[in-house]
C-alpha cells in the first residue's frame, strides 16, 4: 500500500504540477475535489502515467470512477492480482 | 467465372501513395452504368470521382471514409452481385496466403498505423519483412514525409512572398485529413452562429458532488448530457443537407472535441447520449479519451456523430466559433470561464458563466431556431431536472 501511495504522489505531483507540500497532503482519502487541477483532461493522463510507472493497463471504461487515491490504489491492486 | 471488372483506385496527385475514399455514389450491391460516378477520392491537394469502366452490379470492399492505396481495389462490378463478390473472395484468398495468414505487427507498430491513418500492408508492401515494428511504421511515415516534402518544395509561392518566408516542411497528414473534412463540410453550408451566456453555479454543485465521491465528471460530461437531451427537440440540427437532399441521424449519438498533447484533434462518440445518465456519459468520455490518448482508435469509431461540442477552456477565452465536420450542420463551442457580478435581491454576488456559441447551418435553420435551442440547454445547465 506504501509503495502504491509513493509512486501514485510522485505520477501526481508530475501531472498535476503539485508543490511538495501538496504532494505529501495526498493519501487515500484524497478524491479529485481536493486536488487543485485534478480535472477530466488531467485525469487521463494521469491515468497514462500510473499506467506508465506501474506496468499496468487500466480498464477504459473503470477510469471515471478512479478519482479518488484510494479507489486508484484499489484498481492497483486489482490489476497486481 | 462470368466477366467482373475491378474497381482500382486511381493515381490523383503523381506524389500521393494514397488517397482518402470519401464517399460511395452508389450504395452497396446498386446497379451501375458504365460512365457512371462510384465514388470520390481526395488528397491534400484534389478530389476525382472515380467512374464505372461498364455496367453491373457494384460490391464495395472498403468502407468510406477510410485512406486506400493507389491502385488497390476497393471494389469489382460484375453482371451479378454473386459475381463480383466471388471475385473479390477469390482475389483476397491469395493475398492471404501468401502473406502467411496475415500481415503481422507488434501492438507498438499497430497502434502507431492506426494513430496515423496509414494501412499495415501499405507498411508491409514498402521492404519490411516479417513482423513489422512501430520503427517500421516511422520509417514508412518518414518516407511519406519526405515525398510530400518535396512535393512541398517542388509547390510555387508568388515571388513576392518567397524572399520573405522559408519552407519548414509538409502539413503532416493528420492536420491534412482534419482540414480536408473542414473544407468539404464548409463548402456545403452556410455558416451562421448565435450566442448565449450559461450561469454554471448549478453544473458547479453536481461537479463537486462527484469529485467529493471520487467520480470524474467535468463541465463537458454535463454538456453532452444536456444536448442530448435538448436536441431531439431541434431535429434540423441533427440533420444535414448534400446535394439538395435533406438527411437525418436516426440516434443521438453526441461527439466532443479530445486534443492530444501533441495538438491532435478527435472528435470521439457517446453513442446514443439521450440514453445515458451523467455518470455514464462521464465514463464514455473519459474512456474514449483514454483511447484516443494510448493510440489505435479506428477511424469508423469516430463516425456518425450527429453534433459535436468543442470545449476551449483557455485563458480567458470568451467565444469559441468552432466549424461542423462534414456531414453534420451544426456545432457548440464552450468558452473558458469566467466571473460575472450580479445584483440578487439587492446583494452582489459572483457568479461562474461560459458562453456557448452555436454554429450552425443556415440553409437549414434560422436564427431564431438555433437561439432556442440554446435558450433550452442553457436551461437545462442552470436548473438540471433532479
């Protein structure tokens, strides 16, 4: 779960451009509303970079429902499984 | 086997390796008379009709629109449908074989083709033996670029002009393609466009009550819903007239505009929109983005959207005046947002707004038409129904 959350913060802070102080706020419970630029264009393509850092392929038609860490942490999960 | 004439693409520009089939003149298994036009090709630079050598019945073997080589047969007319279509199973059956089934590609190089419109046998036909890598695809791109380079450079400039500009290369394919189908829609209609200003505060709410829920729904998702539902009500919009004929979509299938990084244009689908709740077209958008984003979206798979929405949320971007593709009238650009100060019941309040532009085509509605309609999704967006 640590590592998840490290490398989910470090695909976040290099798409959204988070400072170091917002990166570090960010866990589980964090959801896209919390999340300054966290907006449907950025959510694909931090999608593509989880996907990228990971070496896993996300489902399409799940991806609407990851805006949220730990809903990403999950679909991580599952995707190791 | 009874006589059957192929249907060959012809060479249109002497540069051109291949050509865009816009559009079929006769439908499937329709009877043609020698002489008569099939079908239109076109390139970045001209379009020909490409006409029946004799009489018969017509089989197509590719659909339009979809780029084709020159010379390859995109369809045989026979004295019979049987005939023809015999035929092209006969010709295709060698092709397979020898190939050894197929022609094979790495998903890199697959995604790659499909990215830029070009066909793997046209790849496979250029020296690359066995499986064909995405550097293949490159190479194969690269020589394209270099041959419509020098066409590039082979193209005259007033004289005038040249001593002040300097040749940077050819407009990539794909930029081509996009204006090729700009142009042809543009030719077609008039174009005409009205304003009206959308107080978001409403659309704002049920945002933040799905980013609180971990649902990615954005100001477009809400859009395309809302024309879903307004559109059934404005059917001229969702028509488009060619060559004196009046046609219209049988389904509310809504497109929006998806920019890569890179500067690329999609125009992907929610197919039967009117049908779908909010989270539902919100997961269509952004799955079909995700798509379009990881590369290998086919070409049919961005068809037959009745309307598009063109969201341009940058800077402080106040009208959006966006031009329908071909074979739709109308689209709706959707400003950057911005404030606006009201006075409610005595007090100043800020309030959020976008304006929607909608350019339509005004041989088929008047203004006041196309105002209504906006009057009636701007409704929608400021009081969604609960």
């Amino acid at each position: 779960m640590s590592t998840s959350l490290t490398g989910i913060r470090r695909c976040m802070q290099t798409v959204l451009h988070l400072s170091d102080e917002e990166t570090a706020r960010i866990g589980p419970e964090t959801t896209a509303m919390l999340v300054p630029g966290w907006n449907s264009l950025a959510h694909v393509q931090l999608m593509l970079e989880l996907e990228r850092a990971f070496g896993v392929t996300f489902d399409a038609d799940e991806i609407a429902a990851l805006a949220s860490v730990g809903a990403i942490i999950a679909a991580l999960e599952r995707s190791r499984t | 086997m009874e006589q059957v004439t192929p249907l060959v693409v012809p060479q249109v520009n002497v540069n051109d390796d291949t050509v865009l089939l816009v559009r079929w003149s006769v439908e499937q298994y329709g009877q043609v008379a020698a002489g008569d036009t099939v079908c239109e090709v076109e390139t970045s630079k001209a379009s020909a009709e490409v006409t029946a050598d004799r009489g018969g019945v017509l089989v197509q073997s590719a659909a339009a629109p979809v780029r084709v080589r020159i010379g390859e047969e995109i369809g045989a007319i026979g004295p019979t449908r049987e005939a023809a279509a015999a035929y092209l199973q006969a010709r295709a059956a060698p092709k397979t074989a020898a190939a050894d089934g197929t022609v094979k590609a790495t998903a890199k190089a697959m995604a790659r083709a499909s990215q830029e419109g070009v066909s793997l046998e046209a790849v496979a036909r250029s020296g690359v033996h066995g499986t064909i890598k995405e550097s293949d695809v490159e190479k194969f791109l690269a020589g394209q670029a270099a041959r419509a380079q020098t066409t590039a450079g082979q193209a005259r400039i007033p004289p005038g002009l040249a001593k002040y500009v300097e040749l940077t290369g050819a407009v990539p394919a794909f930029d081509a393609a996009v204006a090729a189908n700009l142009r042809r829609s543009t030719d077609h209609l008039i174009l005409a466009s009205v304003d009206a200003d959308c107080r978001l505060t409403a659309a704002h709410g049920i945002i933040r009550q799905a980013l609180a829920g971990g649902r990615m729904v954005s100001l477009v998702h809400l859009i395309v819903a809302a024309t879903s539902r307004v559109l059934p009500r404005f059917p001229r919009l969702m028509s488009f007239a060619y060559e004196g004929v009046l046609y219209r979509y049988r389904a509310v299938d809504v497109a929006f505009v998806a920019r890569t990084p890179d500067g690329r244009l999609y125009t992907p689908v929610v197919r039967s929109a009117d049908r779908a709740d909010l989270d539902g077209i919100a997961r269509v958008c952004q799955a079909e983005t995700l798509r379009i984003m990881r590369g290998g979206v086919k070409v049919e798979e961005l068809e037959g959207a009745c309307f598009t929405i063109s969201h341009v949320p940058v800077g402080r971007t106040t009208r959006v005046v966006a031009l329908p593709s071909f074979g739709q009238s109308a689209i709706l650009g959707v400003s950057a947002e911005r404030p606006s100060i009201e006075l409610v019941d005595g007090a100043v309040v800020e309030r959020p707004l976008v304006t929607l532009t909608l350019s339509y085509d005004h041989s088929l509605c008047d203004g006041v038409y196309a105002a209504s309609f906006l009057a009636e999704l701007t409704s929608h967006l400021e009081r969604p129904a609960p």
